[in-house]
C-alpha cells in the first residue's frame, strides 16, 4: 500500500514506554518514507503518572476514544506508585477486552548475532509463535473478598473459559499454523490438576484439530512444557494456551531467544471490527527506566507488525530485515545484548540499515 496515510492512537504509557515509543515511531517514520506513505499519530498521555494526578488512567478521556483509529501502538503500562492491577485494569486489560482483541500473538525467534543463554542452539531451532487468549481465562474480575482483615479472611477468584472463547483462539492457532512450515499446533494444558475448565480447553482443541487433519498437534501440561520450551525449543512452532499461561511461555520464549528487550507483540482484533493494539511483550523495566538505555528493537520489531496489520508487508519486511542485520553485525548491543548501546544508538543502526 502506497499514498496513504495511517491514523494511529500512541500510547507510550510508563517507564521506558516513553523511551522506545518514540524510538520506534522514528524508524517507523523512516520506513514510511522510503515506501511512501505517511503516519497521523495522536499521542494520548495515559499512564501511571496521569493516574496520580487525576485518579484515573485515562484521566478525562475514555478507551472507547481509541476506537477510531486504524490501530493502536502501546508502550507499557505500570510503575511502582500505584498497584499493578489498579494501573493494568484501569487501561490495559479493559482496550483488550473493549476492543475484542482475542488474540494475544506473540512471535518467539532466535536472531543471528544474538546470544542464546541455551547451549548449542542456532536460530533454526526457535522459531515458534505464542498464541494467547487475551480477553477471558484466569484473568477476570468476577471474584472478591470476605471478611477482610479478619482471621475468616478470603479470597475467591474465578476463571471464565467460554466455548466461543476457547474455540476462536485455538482456530486462530490452526489457521497460522497452516501459513508456517511446520504445520504444527501444541495446547498448553493443565487438565490434571484444574478440573473443570483444563479439561474443557483439551476437549475443544480436539474439536477444532479434526477441522485441520493435515496439522500435526501435540498437548503438554503446562509444568513440563516449561522444560521442554528450554530442553527442546525445537518442538515447537505454534503454542495456543489461556491467558495465563500465554503470558508465563511469552516471557520465558524470549528468554531463550536472548532478550526480552528484542520480543514483539500484538494484540489483534482479527475479524478488524475494532482496531488492534501493538506493544512489545515487555513491561515499564522501572529499574533501567529514565536512563535511556532500554533496547527498542522489541517496540521497533512491535512496529512491523503494526505495519503487517496495516498491508505494508514490504515496509514490514525491510524494517525487520533492517533489525537483523544490525543484530547480525554485532557493532551495536544494548546493555540487555551485552553492550552498552544506547536507545538512540539501537534506534539510529536501525534507521541507517534500512538502506
Ligand atoms: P518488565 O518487562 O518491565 O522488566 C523485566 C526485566 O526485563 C527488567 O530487568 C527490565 O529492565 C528488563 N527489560 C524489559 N524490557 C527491556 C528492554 N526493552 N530493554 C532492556 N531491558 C528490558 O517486567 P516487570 O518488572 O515484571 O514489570 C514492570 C512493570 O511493568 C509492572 O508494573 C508490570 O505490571 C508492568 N508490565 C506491563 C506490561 C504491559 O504494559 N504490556 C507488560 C509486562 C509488565
Ligand atoms: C503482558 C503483561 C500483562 C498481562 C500484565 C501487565 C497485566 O504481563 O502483557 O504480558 O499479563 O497480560
Ligand atoms: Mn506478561
């Protein structure tokens, strides 16, 4: 797609969100330019800093503000200030849920030039894509306290897995499985241990597999698929799984693959009745923040499939390719990678590969 212009919400949000936001709009501007087409960002400040000014994370404004845009390009959300599931529930989790964002898709590779902390393991040998469900699960707000600050006291938390939820997203997983090479689907289960809904998750894979007789399947409760991921990254190549275990294997994958500063992630709408949302897999890193050395390269990468979302599949590809080349020559490592890089070092190797 050429000429055209794409109106985008802008969320950097907490921490080094309004670092590598900004870095990545840079090389995503660079990369428009050079296919010509053109970005209409409009910045919205909501964040943890908002909050302790107004006491709310969108302030006067409102998630449904974001529904008009083409997509929406997030940084991170949450500082030490205000508790976690006040700034999460206050923002994050309620654009998913608002926005039918179901589909938590989290892509796991090994670059060259890149340093696996697992021994004897090349980039051929992790390659695989995390599909999580976003908008149900473990995460819910149906639940609540007794007896608060009593010895009676207790807490009840309930978890939602509904046959329209289970069943999209594992067919969301068949569906990029057929696009991949491998051809091979593994559930992320638990249905020894959790009796009702685990069960029910192994039940509807194996409806939605028989749809899909040419995809291999595998399922693994999710203690020992933690080791096989680290023992044998090879195995695997698209994992669907619940909300919370998506979210424990999609900080571990990119662990393995060297950095979690390096690690992309959408989160897609993808019947696009409503606009999707981009943001790295990482969170605000209050302990490096302010310092400008965060790695961009998971928000840049975060960008290119922003960009895929939009039909710039060949900016998408030279903005990615641009990445791995600047990983591949090594010059320039944040200190995530190693090095001492800067955010703006990171970001200008990027801008100046994409030549
Ligand atoms: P985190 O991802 O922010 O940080 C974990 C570790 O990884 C830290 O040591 C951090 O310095 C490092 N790290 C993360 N991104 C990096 C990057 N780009 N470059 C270099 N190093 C990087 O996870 P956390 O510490 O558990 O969470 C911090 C805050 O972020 C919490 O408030 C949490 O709730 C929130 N969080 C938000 C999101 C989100 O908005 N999507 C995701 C995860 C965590
Ligand atoms: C993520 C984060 C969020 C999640 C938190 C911050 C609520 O860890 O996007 O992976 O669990 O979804
Ligand atoms: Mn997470």
């Amino acid at each position: 797609m050429t000429d055209s212009t794409h109106r985008i919400a802008v969320i950097p949000g907490d921490g080094i969100g309004q670092e590598v936001v900004p870095a990545a709009q840079r090389a995503l501007e660079a990369v428009g330019e050079r296919f010509g087409f053109r970005f209409d960002w409009t910045a919205f400040d909501w964040s943890c800093e908002l909050y302790a000014r107004t006491g709310s994370m969108t302030g006067d404004g409102d998630v449904s503000d974001l529904s008009g845009f083409d997509a929406i390009f997030l940084g991170a959300i949450g500082y030490p200030g205000v508790p976690d599931h006040v700034s999460l529930w206050g923002l994050l989790i309620p654009i998913r849920r608002r926005f039918i964002q179901y589909v938590n898709l989290r892509p796991v590779r090994l670059l060259p030039g890149v340093r696996t902390p697992l021994a004897d393991r090349a980039p051929s040998d992790i390659d695989f894509v995390v599909v999580r469900e976003n908008n149900e699960g473990e995460y819910s707000e149906i639940g609540g306290r007794l007896y608060a600050g009593t010895p009676d006291e207790m807490a009840v938390q309930q978890a939602i897995f509904t046959r329209k939820g289970v069943d999209r997203v594992l067919r969301y997983g068949f569906e990029l499985a057929g696009t991949r090479p491998a051809r091979h689907v593994t559930s992320a289960t638990k249905s020894n241990g959790i009796i009702h809904t685990m069960p029910f998750w192994d039940e509807r894979f194996q409806v939605i597999a028989a749809d899909y007789p040419d995809i291999r399947t595998d399922q693994y409760h999710i203690d020992i698929l933690t080791a096989h991921l680290v023992q044998h990254p090879d195995w695997f190549d698209v994992i669907v799984a619940s909300n919370l275990f998506g979210d424990i294997l999609s900080d571990l994958g990119p662990a393995i693959a060297g950095s979690i500063g390096l690690a992309p992630g959408a989160n897609l709408n993808p019947d696009r009745s409503h606009p999707s949302m981009f943001e790295p897999v990482h969170g605000s890193a209050p302990d490096i923040a302010g310092r400008g050395v965060a790695n961009p390269i998971a928000q840049i990468l975060t960008g290119a499939m922003m960009l895929e979302q939009l039909s710039e599949v060949d900016a998408a590809a030279t903005l990615v390719a641009a990445v791995e080349r600047v990983l591949a020559a090594g010059a320039t490592k944040t200190g995530d990678l190693g090095g001492a890089a800067t955010t703006d070092d990171m970001t200008a190797a990027v801008i100046a590969a994409l030549s």
